[in-house]
C-alpha cells in the first residue's frame, strides 16, 4: 500500500507523535501519553502510558502511515536509572508502532536534525517547526512542547524523504 502520511515520534517522557498528511499538510500531534505512578519508597514518577499509546494508534494508525522513530544513542553523564527507563520507553514505543502494523524507519538524531537544519537547541525545534507548519505553531508554543515540535518535523523529515 502506499503510504500517505508520515508518523513521527520523538521517544521519551517529554517526547511527542505526530502524523504528516504528505500531499495536504495536515497535521495531527500529540504529547507523548503518560501517567503518574507512586514507587515502593512512596515516590512519584512519571511513566509510559501504554494503553493511551495503544488507543491512539488504534485510532489514527493504518497501512497509510510510515512511522518515521528517532533511534538515539547513549549520552555520556546520564545516570543509569535514567537511561534504563528512556531505553524501556524506546522499546515499548518501537513495539507499538509494530503492533499497528505500520513500517518503521530508525532515524538518528544527527541526521534528521542536520538535514533539518537543526542545532541542539530545543527552541530551536520550535521555531523550525513554526518556519515550516506555522498553522500548527500552538501546538508546541509553550517552552515544554519542544517534544511535540520534534515529532512534527520528524513526520515532515520522512514526508520527505524518497
């Protein structure tokens, strides 16, 4: 089948999806679903929320789509039980995206942000996002939606791509 809209996904607990319509424009994003848990010590955390994943690609997901998934790397300095968790997110999200039955493509982040045009800068992305769909600039107006921001150009990067 031939693919029409693009899914991006910018992993982890700040990350984002979004799906690129390739001939209109279209764009649908969302934060990335997740809920609050109490720990054995009494502590809250946040995590995945797996079902809302599910129940979004239930909805929006399809044959029509390529999920277009950033695939990062280790970064020197993060703790352990920080990388453990992102790596259990990444897992879970890449698991889904199978479930729906969609093709997946593993991106690096140097690539799609170089091709992009982007630094590391997380406003950067923001405004990037806005350059290129500025219909949909509120949703990833606000300083903490720079993981929306990135799924968008992520969908837009693999919209475009041959």
């Amino acid at each position: 089948m031939v693919t029409t809209a693009t899914l991006g996904i910018d992993p982890g607990l700040s990350g984002g999806l979004a799906i690129y319509e390739v001939k209109t424009g279209a764009l649908l994003v969302a934060k990335m679903p997740v809920h609050e848990i109490t720990t054995a010590k009494g502590t809250r955390k946040k995590v995945l929320d797996l079902h809302a994943i599910r129940d979004w690609l239930d909805l929006y997901a399809g044959p029509h789509l390529h999920a277009w998934v950033e695939n990062p790397h280790a970064m020197p300095g993060q703790g352990v039980v920080s990388m453990f968790t992102f790596g259990i997110v990444c897992g879970a999200l890449h698991m889904a995206v199978v479930m729906a039955r969609m093709p997946m493509t593993l991106v690096a982040p140097n690539v799609w942000k170089r091709h992009m045009g982007l630094t590391s800068d997380k406003d950067h992305a923001r405004r990037r996002a806005s350059q290129l769909m500025p219909a949909y600039a509120q949703c990833w107006a606000k300083k903490g939606q720079d993981g929306v921001a990135e799924a968008a150009l992520l969908a837009y990067y693999g919209a475009h791509q041959p």
